[in-house]
C-alpha cells in the first residue's frame, strides 16, 4: 500500500475540541493505492498551535471524506480537479466538528507530493 500526500499545508484556524481550543489546521489531499485501486481523501486535522514553534498534531480533532475510491492509479488530472474543489470540502468538513480554516493565513507555504 502506498500512501502519498498529495498536497498538504498548515493554516491559522479555531476549532474547540475535547475542550481543547485550537488555533491551526492541516489539511491534506491523500491518495492511497494498493492492488490496482486508488483512493483520494480530503482531510484536515486541528492542533494547539499555541506558539510559532508548536506543531504537535494532535490527532483527536480529525475529520476526513472519501471523495474519490475505484480501479486505477495516480492521476495529474484527477488530482488537479479534486484541488479545484478542495477548499469547499474541508470547509464542509471543518463544519461538521464547529471548525473554521482561515484559508488566507497559511502558517506554512504548501507541499505537493
């Protein structure tokens, strides 16, 4: 099994979780392949982030959504069309747990995998 971020990046965000506030958020695409199958996933994750140096995740505060799971391999195209819409669906997902991405402060500049 292969498992590959294919994008992840770190942003400010709020999210009180397990009576824990949290002001940061990662957020991934994730492709996952094994035997002929692909599966991508929107995931983010809130931690403390409660100075510039602490970047402990803390993995309670999880949330993720299958959006893509059949036959095939890694495709360019695939993953550029899941990125257009990327955004929307953390945000759906942020909402489920009371959680807010503030998209226009990246805490770190984006990785692409």
């Amino acid at each position: 099994m292969k498992v590959i971020n294919v994008y992840e990046q770190y942003f400010e965000a709020a999210c009180i979780f397990n009576e824990v506030e949290r002001h940061a958020a990662k957020v991934m695409l994730v492709a996952t392949s094994d035997s002929g199958m692909i599966k991508y996933e929107a995931v983010a994750t809130f931690f403390p982030y409660n100075d510039p140096e602490d970047f402990v995740i803390s993995y309670d505060a999880y949330v993720s959504k299958v959006i893509y799971e059949g036959k095939g391999r890694r495709s360019k195209k695939k993953e550029a069309k899941y990125l257009e819409s990327f955004r929307e669906e953390i945000d759906e997902l942020v909402a489920s747990i009371d959680g807010e991405i503030y998209w226009d402060k990246p805490i770190r500049e984006a990785s692409f995998g």
